[in-house]
C-alpha cells in the first residue's frame, strides 16, 4: 500500500486532539473519520472537515483549535535549521538566523527547482519562503506557490487560476476560489510550519497570527511570528 496523506493527516490531527483534549473529546471529534483516504471523494473529506472545524471551535473554543490546526503541519526537518539555530545561540541576533534561512532558500530556488537566479531574487524580493521578513520585531512569513505549480503560478496572468496553483495543501487545493472552501481555521494548519522553524531556532516559544490566506479569497498565505521571548533582536 503506498502512502495516504489522507490517512496520515487525520493521524496527525488525532494525535493534537489527543494531547490538548484528551481521548476521549478526541475520539468524538473524530468520529466519521474512520472511512476517510486519499481514495475517498472531495466531497466526502471537505464535508467531514468542515464539521470537525465547527465543533472543534464550539468544544475547544477559537484560540484552543487555533493551537491544535497549529499542530497538525508538514514539518521541515531539524538538520536544515541547524545552521540558523547555531547563528542565533552565538549571536541572539534574529536577522542574522533569518539571513541563514534566506541563503539556504535562495539555494533551493536556485539548485533544488532549477529557477534562475532572478526569478529567484523575484520571489525573495516578495518576501516569501521559509526566511520570511522581519518588522517591528515580528517575522512576516509568506508562503511560496506550491513548488510544484511555481512556473506556471509565475507565468499565469488570471488572479483566479493563480490562487488556485498556489495553495499548498493536498486535502484543500481544489477548493480555492470554488463555493466550498474552508474555514480559513483550517489554514493554521499551514502556520505550523512556521512556529516549527522559529521556535526550533530561537529555542523559545512564538505566537503565530494568520494575517492572508487564499482560502479566504487573499492572494497569498501570510503568517506573523512573534517571538514571546522579548530579549530577541
């Protein structure tokens, strides 16, 4: 059997309900999800999301489902953020680790896509990618296209059909600019990517903020990261 995102994204999302609500909230809340896979219909896991969304948010209340989406994110892995958590403890300087992020995402454009090197300075300029920008203390992080929709989404001039190539998620891509999109809840899902990096580098707690999203009709997905940790510059 090969591998079910589908599966394994309920299992994630299980395991934060597990941890924040305990078993048995987690197992009502979860409930339905049994027959759910990558095999089953759009309409099925759209339909089942939305529900576990809004009972979620009426048994945990809004800032408590906003942690548990925050929990259930595709992670990066720890050897890549090495270098920036090393800069950071020798330095305490939150720019010189962003810089670190910069100039490896700058090689993943370059090397990792194949992109040339002012389409790459292009999407930097934009602010986007895993380094993000600092202001007034906050890290803004904006998220790339989907790499791989990153040509075309470049090439694309319809704002629609743009949106709809950036977003990242496997179980909510398709539903961008259609009647059945998500609660824009369900979007803290991708800020966990961003908590997951900074709070590794920093060796400290953040807050994440959604400010855009695409499901909410914005034509990017932007997070704040606020380091809770007042020292850092």
């Amino acid at each position: 059997m090969g591998f079910d995102f589908e599966r394994f994204w309920l299992e994630k999302l299980r395991g934060r309900l597990e941890v924040d609500l305990g078993p048995e909230a987690a197992g009502e809340l979860m409930a339905g999800s049994e027959s759910l896979s990558d095999e089953s219909s759009e309409e099925e896991r759209t339909a089942w999301t939305r529900d576990l969304l809004r009972r979620l948010t009426e048994a945990a209340g809004e800032a408590a489902a906003r942690e548990i989406m925050l929990g259930c994110a595709c992670l990066p892995s720890r050897a890549e953020l090495e270098e920036a958590r090393k800069v950071y403890a020798e330095t305490g300087s939150l720019e010189s680790a962003r810089q670190v992020l910069e100039r490896d995402f700058r090689d993943f454009l370059t090397s990792g896509l194949g992109l040339a090197e002012d389409a790459a300075e292009e999407i930097i300029a934009r602010g986007w990618g895993m380094a993000g920008v600092i202001d007034d203390g906050r890290i803004i992080a904006t998220k790339i296209p989907k790499s791989g929709n990153l040509r075309e989404y470049l090439a694309e001039t319809d704002p629609e059909r743009r949106r709809a190539l950036y977003c990242h998620c496997p179980r909510a891509r398709r539903l961008v600019g259609s009647d059945r999109e998500l609660p824009e809840l369900y979007c803290y899902c991708g800020g966990g990517f961003y908590r997951f990096i900074w709070e590794y580098v920093l060796d400290a707690p953040v807050q994440v903020e959604l400010l855009a999203s695409v499901m909410g009709g914005d034509d990017v997905c932007s997070f704040a990261v606020t380091p809770l940790d007042r020292s850092v510059d």
